[in-house]
C-alpha cells in the first residue's frame, strides 16, 4: 500500500467479551463456548446453538428512547461504534469520518419477522417500525445518527469475508483522501433462517465451533460486532494518537463459484499472496485464519502453499462464525499484534492439519495476515504488523 | 500524481420500459411511463396498487442450464443489463483486471418470500424448494455476473439500499484510479418484492397514482425494477467506444433520520460539492441533474435544496426524475439512472418528468424538463441517489471529447 494505515482503536462485541482488553482476555483463555438460543423455529432435534454477546446494558452507549427504535444489529452497531471511538480517542470532524460497515446477513431477522406478520396478516398490517430495519445499511445508518458522523458512508455484503472488505475499502478512502479516518469492520446479529439454510446445508455442528482439529463436525453461527478505527498513518502520529497496529497490505481473488460455494483453494492463496506483496513482505509469522469448523480443508490448503512455517490459528473456536466476523477477526489480530502474543485457537485438542497449530498463546514477533473467506468466490486478506 | 481518465464504454439497462438501453432510451425521450398495475404478487390490500413492473419475458442468462434455474427474478434481470453493457464496451469476458461492483437492495428476496411463505404456514419441516434461498443473500447477483464473464479483477457488493449502485459505481472508478483494475462492469439490480411493497405501503410513503417528482400533489413513490449496468474504463487502456467520461463521486451522511431526509438537505448538498470536487467541474457549468427525484413530499423538497446549495442559486441546470418513468428501482436506482444519465450526456437530450404537471414552489427555482425529453448540448451532469440511513451519493459524468 503506497499510504500506511493505522488502528488507533478497537470497538467489539464477541462472545469471549465485551471492550478490547475484555475480549482480548477472553480470546486467550479460550472464550466462554456456544449457548442455546431460544425461540427459533426450528424441527426437533436441530441443533440450536450459537456464540453470543454475553449480556450488557445498552443503555451505556444508547438513549432508552432511542433503543425502542433498535433492532438488536443497530444496538450492536452503536455500542461498537461508540467503544472504539473512545478506545482511539478520535478528535477527526464528523464530515471527515468513514463508516464502512461489513454485513454478512445484517437485518434478516428483521426481514423474516416483518414478512412473517405480512403473510400472517396476508399484507394488511405490515409494521412500519419493522421496515427500515430490514435494509442490511441500517448499521451503518444507525451509527451515523447516533454519533453525529456525517462522511462515507456505506455497507458491504459478501458472507465471511464482508468484514474484510470493509476493512480494505476503507483504506483505499484513506488512500484517495475521501476521508481522515475511518471506523471499519463487520456487525452480525443471529438470524434463524440463517442458522436454518446452514443446518439444511449440512454445515452446522450439534457442539462446538473447533477449527482445524480432528472432530470438527460443521461450524455455528456468532452474534458479534467488531469495529477499528482507522486512520493515515501520518496523521495519528501527528496528533499523538496510540497506534495498536499498522494495516500494511490488502489483497483480493475473486475467482467464478455460484452463491453459497468457496472458489477454489488457489484463490485463497492468491488473496493472501496479494495482500504480503501489497504490504512489500516477504512472509508472516502468524495467519489469523477465517477457518471456521466446515472450511478448514480450503483455509489450511492455502496457507501451506503461501506460508507453510507460519504459526496458524482461528477466532472461530472462541467467537463462533458470523458472516461479518472479519471485523472481529480484525480486533482479534490487531490485539494480538499490540500485546504481541499469539492467541490458540479454542476447542483445539487433535489437529488435523499439518500446520503450526498453537494450543497455547506464543509471543508474536513480525507481521500477521488475517484471511476472509467468503462465499461466492472472494477471498480477501489484510496484512498488519507492529506500529513502527 | 496524475489521475486516470474514466471513460464510460459500455451501457446496459432493463426497466419496465424495455429489454436493452435503446429501447428504455427510446421510451424516455418520448414521455413514456411504465407505472401500471401490478400483478407479480397481490397488491390488494395496500393504498398503493401501480407500480413499474417489468412485463416481458427476461433473456435466457449467459449461465449453463444448472445455474440458470437457481438465480432470483434479480439476478436474471441484472445479468440482462450486465450482457447488455458487457456486449456494448465490446467484451466477451473479461480476466484479472477487469473488476466487478455491484448495487444491491431487495436482491432475491422476492424469490426467498415464496419459500419463506411456506415456511411460515407449514413450519421448519415444509418441502418448500430451497433453492428460491440460494440468492437470497444481497451478494448472490453479483456472483452470478462474476460467474458469468469471468470476471475475476477486485469485486464488490454494496447493500445501502437506494443508493446502492451509485456507490458501486463510484468505488469501481476509485479502483480505477487506484490501479487495482483496468475496467470494472459496475451498476446494479432489483427485483419488486412484498416485503418491499408492504414497507413502503406501511410508511404511507407510495402514491396512490404513478409518482410525481417535484409536483405540488406529490404523495410518494411507486415503486419498479430494472437494472443498469455500465463499463468503465482507464481512458488510456480502453477497448470500447467512449460515451462519456466518469468525472467523480461524492458520498455523506445525514445523521438525521433512518428514513426521512434532513429538511435542509445539508449532507445531500455536500455529496454533489464532494462529487463536482473530485471530477474537477465547476458547479455552473453542470447542465443537467437526474434527480434522486422520488415523488415524497420530503425528498423531493430537501433535494431542490441540496441542488440549489451545490449548483449556486442562479444555476440553468435542467432537472428531471427518471423515477416518473420506470419508477424507483430501489437497489438499481443508481446504476439504470446513471445509464440514463450517460446516454443523456450521449446523446445531448435532457430526459423529462412525465408526471409532473404542477411545480411544487418549495422546489423552485429548479428547472424541471416537462413531457418529452429536451433536446440540451450537456457539458456536465450530476446523478443524485440518496437511501435509508440518510446515505447520500452524487456522482458526475461529462461529455466526452468528439
């Protein structure tokens, strides 16, 4: 990247915790695992766990007349929104401030629920308060009108690697000068028909989220919200701004599968080798894999053919998989790189892979990739090392 | 560092009004409107019965047979326009460089209600097919067109519902510029669906009759489908003819309202400033503006406004809504006016508001083109889309040299 890219701030909300150094404590002793939702429709005999947000007061960050106008994307939105601008202690104008916002399914529950009472209702009583909410922008919309930021503004789809994306993108607006910083990263709420269409996919575990290990059977859906900001390099060191890591390099393969599949290993690799030349590195020490119990196979295929001697681990066996869990993913690497430790990826007990796989945190020394995988066919990869 | 010229090459549409640009283009410069009855699902028990419903049949998309049956009404008309303009910029497929941005809204939902109707009556055990899920996710489009002309260059969804593939184009001339792609197929799709139609119906915010941009009795939208797609290319790279040139974009924020606009239209006003900005225009020599133009009494107010504020009090700009015609295409809105902005700037006609009959005064002193299209040299042009969440975006597109 010709402009150097800083993260000056980390907003999250994940199951192993709430804040930075909550969720960072919670990443490394292996998170707290999935629970069982309740109320999804669901044939017996379906399993019907996910990795949540444990439980906070929203109105911390939100008004309480302000969180009745709230789907629970939009509270996750604000309240990550809001953690890490006072994590960077931002002092940017509003007009000069980004949001990019990656939404895997964002507003799906909210679709499903106003289209519910529309056939129940056979169209008479649609609920306008539902509506808005069902636009996969109302994150990034919410987050404006809650925080007053009135710059780019927008949202990305592209399942897993939609937190990714955001990320790249908003450092190429920082590159072109569309903006002075930027608050990037994924937002997930749980959705049932999404949990019913991987279930009816066969992707789902019945237990646990355990990626590259033996048993894994399947991955399980995250209720998460992760959030950095970003700015130029130059400008959060001219105002003295705490700098957790430096966002080096961006990379992308698309490659021609239908919806709902991966393109081919070969395009993973070719993400991540994009994303070490864009960052002018010659290798990692550590891939922060999007590897989430059902796609392990493909992520392990592609880091042994780019970096075969890199330490490998997965948020997804402590955070679970959200479409959006790149922005998590993203929280996750740049902690690990500020803390310079390496966190094991949770549930692994037999790894399946050839791999460097650590069962325990390791100090981390040098530049870390972190790898999205969507479906449809793009992979994208970021490339991040200590601040200089 | 010198910037790249962008010239657009290539245009693809699809709107009520017809299959491919020439025909929609056609229509439009004779004051055709395309707001009918609906009759895709049941629109009886809502205030807001017409809207612009693509009747014809759709091409057979440029997908073996195995795919074909699994898009979304969305999807097949997207890869209509995406052939069209594809076809047009003189490209058969594309390759490495050539990048992909789409703008989504609805997206499949249409095609998902059908399963998702059943599932809700027959409960999670129902033999509903589940392939009407498969493009249920806003990206599934954009894949299908990748999919189709190997496009294998930076790609992109945008999902900020009516600002979507105005977005999507502006990122793609930023990648560009950037030196990430070549060319990039850019624009976008929409399909109608209930959820939509019972939306906008429950926000009161549908017009009982065909939609009347900038009229005093404007009572709301009536809302379409269609999709416009364009190529753009690095001017000093490009294979296809230039129709004209990609001059910028702009993109803010209200932090007002998830659906009304800011009554000033301060942050709309600031998206078409960024956007003349970056193209390098100067604001009076902008001579026509394809208004976001949605026929609510708020939008519609607040854009002569933020049109006004951008352009100088005393601009000639002409103003028009292509909503009067193909109604508001929502996910696609961006991309099938930005088509017909680029064939405006084309062909030197400034499309008309064919509804409109009354100017509203709080949207004086915009020159609104009435009836048929006005013959106009255009040096300059600004296409405003602006969504939920108060998401606004500007983009400008200049006469190319002859």
């Amino acid at each position: 990247m010709t402009t150097r890219i800083a993260a000056t701030g980390v907003g999250v909300l994940a199951s192993p915790g709430i804040g930075r150094e909550e969720f960072w404590r919670g990443l490394l002793a292996g998170g707290r695992g999935p629970s069982k939702v309740e109320g999804w429709p669901l044939r017996p005999g379906t399993p019907s766990l996910a990795y949540q947000v444990p439980e906070f007061d929203a109105k911390k960050w939100i008004a309480p007349a302000a969180i009745r106008r709230l789907d629970r994307t939009g509270v996750l939105a604000i309240a990550a929104a809001k953690l890490a601008l006072e994590d960077s202690r931002l002092e940017a104008p509003p007009h000069r401030i980004a949001v990019v916002v990656g939404a895997g399914g964002c507003g799906v529950t909210t679709t499903t629920g106003f289209h519910r009472r529309l056939v129940e209702t056979k169209g008479a009583d649609p609920n306008p308060m539902a509506f808005p909410n069902t636009v996969p922008n109302a994150a990034a919309g919410q987050i404006s009108i809650a925080t007053g930021i009135t710059g780019f503004n927008t949202t990305l789809v592209q399942t897993g690697a939609s937190g990714e994306e955001a990320i790249a993108l908003a450092a190429e607006l920082l590159a072109a000068g569309r903006c002075d910083a930027a608050l990037a990263g994924g937002i997930d709420e749980l959705a049932g028909m999404i949990h019913f269409a991987l279930h009816r996919l066969g992707g789902l575990s019945p237990s646990a989220c355990r990626p590259f290990d033996c048993s894994a059977d399947g991955t399980i859906l995250a209720e998460d919200a992760g959030l950095l900001v970003l700015e130029r390099m130059d400008d959060a060191k001219t105002r003295g701004a705490r700098i957790l890591a430096e966002l080096a390099g961006c990379g992308r393969a698309s490659s021609p599968a239908p919806p709902l599949a991966y393109g081919p290993a070969s395009a993973a690799a070719a993400a991540i080798r994009a994303a070490l030349a864009d960052a002018g590195l010659a290798g990692a020490s550590w891939v922060n894999s999007a590897a989430n119990g059902a796609s392990d196979a493909r992520c392990a295929a592609a880091i042994r053919d780019v970096l075969p001697r890199a330490a490998v681990s997965s948020v997804a066996g402590a955070c679970g998989e959200g479409l959006a869990i790149g922005g998590v993913r993203a929280a996750a690497t740049v902690c690990a790189i500020a803390a310079g430790t390496i966190p094991p990826t949770a549930g692994l007990s037999s790894p399946a892979f050839d791999l460097d796989l650590p069962r325990e945190p390791r100090p981390l020394a040098g530049p870390a990739v972190q790898h999205g995988a969507g479906t449809g066919g793009v992979d994208i990869a970021l490339a991040w090392r200590p601040a200089p | 560092m010198i910037r790249p010229r962008i010239v657009v090459t290539g245009v693809g549409l699809l709107t009520a009004l017809g299959r491919d640009a020439e025909a929609c283009w056609s229509a439009i410069v004779e004051g055709a409107c395309a707001v009918g009855p609906v009759d895709l699902f049941d629109v009886s028990p809502y205030a807001g019965k017409l809207g612009a419903q693509v009747r014809f049949e759709l091409p057979e998309a440029p997908l073996p047979r195995r795919d074909r049956k699994r898009l979304s009404r969305c999807d097949a008309i997207g890869l209509a326009a995406a052939a069209e303009a594809m076809r047009a910029a003189g490209f058969a497929a594309g390759d490495a460089r050539f990048g992909l941005a789409v703008g989504a809204g609805a997206g499949g939902m249409f095609d998902a209600e059908r399963f998702h109707e059943r599932f809700v009556n027959e409960g999670p055990a129902t033999r509903a097919p589940f392939r009407d899920l498969s493009s249920f996710l806003p990206d599934a489009t954009a894949e299908w067109i990748g999919r189709a002309f190997g496009l294998e260059g930076p790609r992109v969804t945008v999902a900020t519902a009516c600002s979507s593939s105005a977005t999507a184009i502006g990122i793609a001339a930023d990648w560009i510029r950037a030196g990430k792609a070549d060319r990039v197929l850019c624009g976008g799709a929409d399909a109608l669906s209930r959820v939509t139609w019972g939306g906008f119906n429950s926000l009161r915010a549908v017009d009982p009759g065909p939609c009347r941009p900038f009229d005093r009795a404007r009572a709301g939208i009536s809302l379409g489908e269609g999709a416009g797609f364009l190529v753009l290319e690095r001017e000093d790279l490009a294979k296809g003819r230039p129709l004209a040139v990609f001059g910028g974009y702009g993109v803010t924020s209200d932090a007002f309202h998830m659906t009304n606009p800011h009554p000033e239209g301060a942050s709309a006003g600031a998206a078409i400033r960024a956007a003349l900005a970056d193209a390098g225009v100067n604001p009076a020599e902008v001579d026509y503006v394809n208004a976001h133009g949605t026929g609510t009494p708020a939008n519609d107010a607040a854009e002569s406004k933020a049109i006004r504020a951008a352009l100088g009090e005393g601009t000639k700009a002409c103003v028009s809504s292509t909503k009067s015609q193909v109604g508001h295409t929502l996910g696609a809105a961006g991309g099938v006016e930005a088509a017909v902005t680029v064939l405006a700037v084309a062909r030197g006609v400034a499309p008309p508001n064919v509804t409109t009959r009354d100017i509203d005064p709080a949207c004086l002193p915009v020159d609104v083109v009435f009836g048929k299209g006005r013959p106009l040299a255009i040096r300059h042009a600004v296409s405003n889309s602006f969504a939920f969440g108060g998401n606004n975006c500007s983009l400008v597109f200049s006469r190319a040299a002859r």
